[in-house]
C-alpha cells in the first residue's frame, strides 16, 4: 500500500541533521505498524514524509503506486486518503467539536449537510464523546481533544491513519482512555503507522515493530521477537533503558 | 551588618505589602458609594477647571462665544425666492387649495409659480421687469453644511474601510505565501506605500492617477470620476498597506500545527487560508485593525486639500463665512471624537464577543 524507497532527509536549520538516511520501508493494507526510537531518531520525520508534510530530498514514496513527491501528483487527494493524528491535538479552536469534525467532510469530501451530521455523530459515538459534539475544544480535557483528533482524521474514511506520538502530551490519566480508542480502530483492520513510546500498545496491537536511529531503520519484527530476541545492541540498549 | 540585612530586606517586604494593600484598597475605596462620589466629584471639578480656564482665557482676549449660531451650520431652513426671467405681465393669480398659482408670461415664456398666501405682492396685470421677485417664502429644513460635511466623511470612511480591508487581506495573504512574485509584490506596496506621506499619495492620485484617468475615461466616451472617488483610493491604497502588515502579523502568530492538520486532511492551500487560518487571525488583528480605521477617519481630512467637502473643509467654509472660529473647530474635533469613539466601541464590543469562545 505505501512502498518507501530510499528516502534520504537533512535538516539544515538550525544545524545541519541527518533525519532520514536510505530508509526503505512497505506498508501494506490492513498492517498495524509501530515506529519507535529515542528522540531526534528521525521516526517523526519519516511518518510526516509519508503524507508529504515533509519532502524527502531523494527517494521515493509510493502510496497506492503514486509517486507522492511528483509535482504532477495532486497531493490534496492523496491526503484525503490518509489520515494524521498530531501530538498536540491541533483542533481548530474557532469551531466546536462538531464543526472539526465536519469541516474536511464538507470541503475535500464535499458532503451533503445530513451525511456529514450522521457521520459526525456516529464517529463521536464510537470515540466516546457524543455528549461533547457542542463543546468547544477549549473546554475539552487533552483525552477528549485527542480523541476527537482521531474522529476528525476518521471523518475522511482514510484508508491508512498516521499517528505522531498522540499520547506523549497527555496527563498519564488520559492515555488510556485514547489508546483504547485506537486499539479498537486497529481491531477493526484499519492499516495504521503509529509514532509512539506506548510499549504496552506496541506489544498489544502491533503486527510490526520498526525501530529507528539516528535516520536509519536499525531493526524491524514482530513485537515478540522485537522485545524478546533483539538482535542489534543499540536495540538492546533502547529497551533496556525504557522498559 | 547581619541583622541590617534583614531589616532591609523586611522593609522590602513590607513595601511590598504596602503596595498590594493600596492595590486592593483602591478597588475598596470605589465599593464604597461615598467615596466614589467624591472620586467623580474630583474628576469633574478638574474638568471644569481646565475648559472654565480655556474659557476664561478666550473671554479676556474678547472673543464672543457665540453658540447659539451653530446649530445651523447643521440644519437650517431655506428661503426660496422667486425671480421673473424676462419682461411681461402677471396673467392670472388663482387660488389652489392653501396656495396661489401665479401665472406670468414673459418674452421668455409663461410660467406658472405656487406660492403661498402672503408671500407675493402682484395682482393681474402687473408688469415684470427680469430680476424682480415675484415671491419670497421659507422652505423646508435643509443640511447645513457640517451635516453634509459629516456625511460625506462618513461616507468615505466607510468605503475605504471596506476596500483597506480587502486590499490588506489580498496583499497579507501574499506577503505569506511562498510564491515568490506575490511575495515581492506585497512587500513593495507596503515599502512603498508606508514610504511616503498620505498627502502626497492623495495628490498623486487625484492629480496624476485622477488627471491621466479621467481624461481615458473623457476620450472613451465615459464620465470621469469625482475627486470622492480618487480620495477613496488614496485612503483605500494607504490603509490597506498598514492592514497587510497587521493581517501577515496575525497569520504568523497562528500555531503551524494548524495548517498542518488542516493540511493533512486534504484541503488545498485557500481552503485552509480562509476556514482555518483567517478566522483565528481575526480575533488577534482585530484590535489594531480598529486602531488603522480609527486612524482612517481621522486622516480623511486631508482630503479637503483636493476639493472634497468633508467634515474638515466644511468646517473651513463655514468659519470663512460666520468667522465663529472657535466654536466651529471645536466642533469639528467634537464630530471626529464621536465617530472615532463609537467605532472603537464596537470593536471592543466584537472584541468581547470573540473572546468568549
């Protein structure tokens, strides 16, 4: 479904970092994958060049066999098939739950008003804060935020959702609340590439686990083997030092 | 020396403390129904002191206050008076209804006035000579000429406030966009414009832009446009290269996680621009854009240098004609205060609205 081809990426400002060095990845339909490393690993990078937020300066990615960093390629549509969830929530604060949900529906899926209602709602329902649909995400609490994030990203019927460390700026309380909402989407088949520091989710859900250092794909498996054998020492050193 | 340390930093304390009783106790001062009386009581005595002293001062250079003049520079009631336009006779004078149809022929034609009663002093036959009034009665109440003025400067305000702003949002949309001849473009109105002052950029668009385009308009047949019209685009122009700056401010200070999961959800560049970023602008640029339009109004009076009749220039003419100076002028200022004023009202009022979601 996404072929990454050896993609290469540096960051010059503010000094000069190699985020992404020769990685190539698959990713196919229905794959629930989990991107993990230290920080400044390049994990980040990689999941946001997979939507193009980033631009690789050399390599290739292909989702569905479209070369996203072809200028021809439209990538608003691409887009509109790949749903992203952010650290920081990033809600539209000037609309209430329900217009964040609704607005993309209505401007890239060009959805008729009752559509759009219906769907709103049910995915509200499914995250667990219908009550909430008039609020405004100021008086939301970061769980809540976060789980309308995901119903926003949903509202598109993405084929694949992108998830950029969605708990790493929750209060320990609310993790859980949002990653049950994500084990059930998993669950349901949905093929997702997840950034996370989540070890029990990873461990749970996770049919691949990547591991990433200093831009380079280190070690990848299935998360038996991935915390049980670990093969490469930097790998090992990791787990240790967070488990 | 120890014990001396302490004691400073004690009586920092305790300064400190002092500070934030007077603090609270201003606050209790003014629960306090007496002593609020006493504070506005303060307030107007020093008021009538500084406008009682401007007074006294005009008063000892003999300038006679003459307020009671001023009420028709807004609204006044015309006298019409009727002349003959040639010679001749009065033909007929009959009753219609409460007023009298004169008939007059004269070498230039027959012509029928109305008037009323007791306003004429002819009877049938009478001979006119040209210039002779056949009649003369009060009309209806009319705009005095600061009214007029007022309106006219209210007017153009309020144009050059829409069009400053769709300019400001244009070219603010620009500055920030990666295209690089946008980009430049935005950037060389606002050097340029924000470069010179406004009364020259008015005379350049009346005498130049207004002097080159009327005479286009002349030879394709088209009428020119008043010197309204081109002092509209020297204030549209002008406050529209401040308001890019205060719109590009104001997108800029929108977290770029926005635009990101804008975005990221597949909506182009403009449909983010205007349902994500514009929207959360306006509540950061809505203050000092009340400041640019308030600046607007006021500025609007250096159009009177191109011949438009607003408020300023109404005022010039009606000082040249009942040489009340003074009152006039401070008028005028009164006027300006009061649209100013009512404006930022608004906005604060819009202000407070947008700042309960």
């Amino acid at each position: 479904m996404i072929d990454v081809i050896s993609i290469y990426k540096t960051f010059y400002v503010p000094h000069e970092v190699k985020a992404l060095v020769d990685v190539s990845n698959k990713i196919e339909a229905g794959e629930v994958v989990v991107v993990i490393g230290p920080s400044g690993s390049g994990k980040s990078t990689f999941l946001r060049c997979l939507n193009r937020l980033e631009t690789a300066e050399r390599g290739q990615i292909l989702v569905d066999g479209v070369d996203i960093f072809d200028p021809k390629t439209n990538i608003n549509t691409v887009r509109a098939e790949m749903g992203m969830v952010f650290q920081s929530f990033n809600l539209y604060p000037h609309l209430t739950v329900q217009g964040n949900v609704g607005l993309a529906q209505k401007l890239v899926r060009k959805r008729p008003k009752k559509e759009r209602e219906e769907k709103t709602r049910m995915l509200l329902e499914k995250v667990g804060i219908s009550a909430k649909a008039k609020a405004w995400p100021s008086n939301l609490s970061g769980g809540q935020q976060q789980r309308v994030a995901i119903a926003r990203a949903l509202a598109m019927d993405p084929k694949i959702m992108l998830f950029d460390e969605p708990t790493s700026a929750l209060d320990p309380e609310m993790i859980g609340e949002v990653l049950e909402v994500m084990k059930t989407f998993a669950k349901e088949g949905m093929t997702m590439v997840c950034v996370t520091h989540e070890m029990g989710f990873a461990r749970e859900v996770a049919d691949r686990v990547i591991f990433m250092d200093e831009g380079m794909v280190v070690e990848e498996g299935t998360p038996e083997k991935f915390y049980k054998n670990p093969t490469h020492d930097r790998t090992k050193l990791f787990l240790k030092q967070i488990l | 020396m120890n014990q001396g340390r302490q004691k400073t930093s004690s009586a920092g304390l305790f300064s400190k403390a002092i500070n934030m009783e007077q603090n609270i106790s201003n606050i209790k001062r003014l629960s306090n129904p007496i002593a609020y009386i006493l504070s506005v009581c303060g307030f107007l005595v020093l008021l009538f002191m500084v406008i009682g002293s401007v007074y006294y001062a005009t008063v000892a250079v003999d300038y006679q206050w003459r307020w009671f003049k001023v009420p028709k520079y807004f609204m006044y009631k015309s006298t019409i008076t009727l002349y003959a336009e040639g010679y001749g006779e009065i033909d007929t004078i009959a009753a219609n209804k409460d007023k009298y149809d004169i008939t007059v022929t004269t070498d230039a034609g027959e012509r029928t006035y109305t008037v009323p009663e007791g306003t004429f002093d002819w009877i049938e036959g009478d001979m006119v000579a040209p210039g002779d009034i056949i009649a003369s009665y009060e009309g209806g109440w009319q705009p005095g000429i600061l009214a007029k003025g007022l309106w006219v400067t209210l007017k153009i305000s309020f144009i050059a406030t829409i069009f400053g702003i769709l300019l400001g949002i244009i070219g603010g949309v620009a500055r920030v966009s990666n295209t690089p001849v946008l980009k430049w473009s935005a950037m060389a109105y606002v050097e340029v414009i924000r470069g010179s002052p406004l009364l020259v950029q008015i005379m350049i668009f009346y005498f130049v832009l207004g002097t080159t385009m009327n005479k286009i308009l002349m030879m394709n047949g088209i009428p020119k446009l008043d010197a309204e019209w081109y002092g509209i685009m020297a204030l549209s122009v002008f406050t529209g290269a401040y308001v890019v700056e205060i719109v590009r401010a104001g997108i800029e200070a929108i977290h770029p996680g926005q635009v990101e999961a804008a975005r990221s959800s597949g909506m182009t560049y403009f449909q983010c621009m205007f349902h994500i970023i514009l929207p959360q602008a306006l509540k950061t640029i809505l203050p000092p854009l009340a400041g640019q339009f308030i600046n607007l109004i006021k500025d609007s009076s250096l159009l009177g240098m191109i011949s438009i009749r607003e408020l300023t220039k109404a005022t010039r003419e009606g000082i040249t004609t009942s040489l009340q100076t003074f009152e006039l002028w401070i008028l005028c200022a009164i006027l300006y205060l009061l649209m100013t004023f009512t404006l930022s009202m608004c906005v604060q009022y819009l202000e407070r609205r947008t700042a309960t979601k």
